[in-house]
C-alpha cells in the first residue's frame, strides 16, 4: 500500500468523508487513490480560496471535518484568505498539502515554497509526513485535531515521493480530547454578578453559545436576573427564526457599538474571545466598544461546551425554565425600491422551514437582523475573520454539508462576490439548492464610509478605486457563463417572485438585485 492510499483510508476511517480539491502535479497520487478507494465524496473548486470557504460552511453545518486538497504553498497561500477566516470560526478543517518530493526540495525547484511557515499561520495544527509509514498516523492526528471542539484548523503536508512510495500503513481513529470542564468558581462568580446588578448586565453569546441549545439556557438566566443577552459580532453561526431568541448582534460601527453597550456595568463572555472590540483603530476613537469602567466576566472560554456552561448557571441562579419570546407573525413580502428592511422583511416573508443563510451582505445587510426575526427557524452564517471573498463560498459548502436538502440563501455584496465568483461553477456542477442575491450598488460601499470613518479627505482619484462601474458588472451574464441561471430584479416585487420561483428549483440560480 502506497501512502497516498493509507491516508485516504485513515480519513475514511475516521469520519472524514468530503474532499474539497484543487489538486496539481504533486497531490496526483492521493487523486489516484481517491478513484482507488470507494467513499471519499470529492468536491472541485476552481480556486483555493473556494475550497477552503467551502470547507468552512461545510463544517458550521455538518458539525464534522472535510479535508482540502491544496497544490503546494502557492496553492496553501491562494486558500489562506478563508482558512483566516474558518479559523476565526473556529471551524473543523483538515488541510492536505501537496509538497515537492523529499529528495528534489533541496533543488529549490518554481513552486518550493516555505509551506510549513504559511500553514502555521492559519492552523492550530501542522506537520510534514516524511515516511509513508508515518502518513496513516499523521492522518489520524490531523482529524483528532480538527475535531478539537469547537473545531480547529489542522494542515497535513504531504512530499509528493511519500505519497507515491510503498509502506503506508491505515491507522486507528484518535478521539480528540473532551471539552474543558467548567470552572465551579467562575460559575459561581457570575452567579452573584448577576443577581446583584440587574439590569446592569450583558450577556454576551459567541462561538456556539449563539445556537438554540445555549440560547434557551441564556434566555433563563436573562428571565431570571433582568440581564440583556446579545451575540457577539463576531458569532458566525446564530440559529435564528421562530422557537429561537430574538437575538441581536453587537453592532460592526464603532459610534453604534458604543451607544449599545454604554449601559452595561459588566459583561459575562460566553465563549467569546474576549469583550466587544473595533475591527479597526479610528483617529479619536477607543479601541474597546464597551464602557472603560465596564468589568469583563468569563463564564465559559471558545474552547468549553457553553451549554455546561450555561445549565450550570442557571442552576447556580435556581433559574425557572421560561418560554421563548413569540417574534409575532411572520413578515409580509415588501414592495418598491429595495432597501435594507424591504429585503430583510421579504427574504423572512419567503424562506422555507430551516432554510440556511450565507451572509455578506456587508454595509447593506447590517440592520437585517430586526426584520427577519420572525421568519421560520433557519441558520444564519457570517463572515468569520473579515477577510472579505467567503460568503459564496460558505454558501456553497454549507449547502454540501446539509446533503443538499435545506435551501441556501446567499446574501451577497457585490464587490466582495467578484473575489470568489468561481463558487456559482461549483454550485452548478453539484446542483445545489443556492438562491445567490447579488447587492448590486456597482461600488465597495463598506470603504466609502471606512474612508470618512478613518478621517481621510476623498478626492477622485481615490474615490476612482472605490468604484465598479466603467465597465458595469452583468451578473447574469456572469453567473450564465459559470452555469447557473439568473435574472435581473429593479424592485423587491421582482425580487420576491423570482426567489419564490428559485426556492422551489433544486439547482442553483441567482438574482442580481439593483440596490
């Protein structure tokens, strides 16, 4: 048995069974076993980048690992703008990464590259395979890593003679470690924040705190010691819609975050990073979005269950079990020129039951949340790292990951859509349920209110480099080229019935929505 097919094998063995790919001259071996041995569910991405965001929305949705198959460092660097952000997400991703062979890397040949140094970057987890009686058990170690909870970033590299070379051996699956048990103390601590400073109180939800499970507890508690509860900006995955809370996000502008959150005395983190911060650092502005007096309290870090976490509070509290708030009924269909609230009211007025949302609306989108509250219960996905080009891509992979029975709904930016346009190819060639809308403002709109947030003077020279008109973008015609159908819409009755008419097709299509 060659290496290339111990690996293959040990992936399968250990539950790893979607390969998101764009393979070159030294992963031939492990393609080649991928035909050789049965199971392995092969996914072609026509860029790197695609692979890894698919990966990740694969991930926040099948709550299980897919491996990528990446060409030597250049092709690991084209990947690397999603693998920031799916380990931001903090989701599961097993990076195989074709080498040059042990004996020609001393040659320095075109594509030798410092792989081992990129990977470590945007992995939790990496190692070189330099045997191919070392490659099954480096396998297993990669998916133990990768299934670490809540998820990390594991990158396997892989020289092309290991691959090739007799000797490989199938190893065992290894079971990742447990989540870190809750701290009775801290739990403890929180407790009595909470109950001697109501009103006074936010908690904060991240990671998966911001699911339905966690969102019940936290909804307890809140009933319980008149705490707010609010998800992290940067909680990527939020189960939304009827039977969930009505959650809303720490706001993404800086002089809005600040207004929300400058009533709170302290904040319980749960599973968030750390307290709500800018992305950026602005001229005269803090780089902290909650009050400088405001104590920050951990109930739970990224790496613990926060259900534990949370049950074990409202025990502390002797919380009653409560109801979830009624959104009241469900939005009708919005009329007239699109805007934020029409979109949002119309997108909660037509979504199937459990439908999944990919969103990088950016700008647009950001109020979307308060409209769409009362829409069936679906997933929302958001960009993980910031790093802009992910949204098709999670669309695409979250779709795999659901087997291609829920209905996605792609909510994208039209600047942002040109980084990562290849996604509509492999959503056609897979024909999957996606319905893409495209905001089209013909402009990088999120970076004309960054410039005058940052304090810079614009010119035309500067807002030339913000603008894409000259030439326009024709989505439809773009989307036709890379096999999937779509139509233009000018207002949100246009918009309605064409996604109505797209929810009931199981392929792909998209809608260019002139915003």
């Amino acid at each position: 048995m060659n290496g290339a097919r111990s690996l293959v094998q040990t992936l399968l063995a250990s539950g790893v069974d979607t390969c998101f790919a764009n393979p070159g001259t030294s992963e031939m071996h492990f393609v080649a076993a991928l035909d050789q041995v049965p199971g392995m569910k092969c996914v072609l991405g026509l860029q790197e980048n695609i692979v890894t965001g698919m990966a990740d929305g694969y991930y926040r949705i099948a709550r299980k690992p897919a491996c990528t198959l990446l060409h030597c460092g250049p092709g690991l660097a084209n990947g690397m703008a999603n693998l920031h952000n799916a380990r931001r997400a903090r989701s599961g991703i097993v990076n195989i990464v074709g080498d040059q062979a042990t004996y020609h890397r001393p040659y320095d040949a075109p594509l030798t590259a410092d792989t081992d140094g990129m990977a470590r970057t945007v992995s939790q987890w990496v190692q070189t395979s330099m045997r191919p009686a070392d490659l099954g058990r480096d396998a297993a170690l990669a998916v133990r890593a990768a299934r670490t909870f809540p998820g990390q970033i594991a990158t396997l590299i892989l020289p092309a003679d290991v691959s090739w070379s007799e000797g490989g051996a199938v190893a065992e699956p290894v079971a990742p470690a447990e989540p870190a048990a809750v701290d009775g103390q801290v739990v403890e601590n929180a407790a009595r924040i909470l109950r001697g400073n109501r009103g006074k109180v936010l908690i904060l939800l991240s990671g998966q705190a911001a699911l339905a499970p966690a969102q019940a507890l936290a909804w307890r508690i809140a009933g319980a010691t008149g705490a707010a509860v609010m998800a992290d900006f940067l909680a990527v995955h939020v189960a939304r819609g009827q039977g969930r809370m009505p959650l809303e996000r720490v706001p993404y502008a800086m002089e809005a975050a600040i207004k929300a959150l400058e009533r709170f005395e302290h904040i319980v983190l749960v599973n968030a990073q750390d307290g709500p911060v800018g992305f950026f650092g602005y001229p005269g502005m803090p780089s902290t979005q909650y009050p400088p007096t405001a104590r920050l309290h951990r109930l739970s870090r990224p790496e613990q269950d926060p259900v534990a976490a949370l049950q074990a509070l409202a025990d502390a509290l002797n919380a009653p079990p409560v109801a979830l708030p009624d959104p009241g009924p469900r939005p009708e269909v919005a009329s007239g020129a699109p805007t934020p609230e029409g979109l949002a009211q119309t997108v909660a007025a037509l979504m199937p039951e459990n439908a999944i949302v990919s969103d990088e609306s950016i700008s647009f989108g950001r109020g979307f949340y308060k409209f769409t509250h009362a829409a069936p219960a679906h997933d929302w996905l958001h960009l993980g790292g910031g790093a802009i080009g992910g949204g098709m891509p999670v669309a695409t992979g979250a779709a795999i990951g659901a087997g291609g029975q829920r209905r996605v709904i792609s909510l994208q930016a039209d600047g942002s859509a040109m980084y990562t346009l290849q996604s509509l190819w492999t959503q056609a060639r897979e024909r999957l349920p996606v319905t893409t809308v495209i905001l089209k403002n013909g402009k990088y709109n999120i970076l004309i209110g960054e410039y005058k947030g940052v304090g810079a003077v614009p010119g035309p020279t500067a807002m030339s480099m913000l603008d894409l008109g000259d030439p326009d973008l024709d989505w439809v015609r773009l989307a036709a080229g890379m096999g999937v159908a779509g139509r233009r819409a000018a207002t949100l009755e246009e918009c309605a019935a064409l996604m109505k008419s797209s929810f009931a097709r199981a392929e792909p299509f998209l809608i260019e929505l002139l915003v």
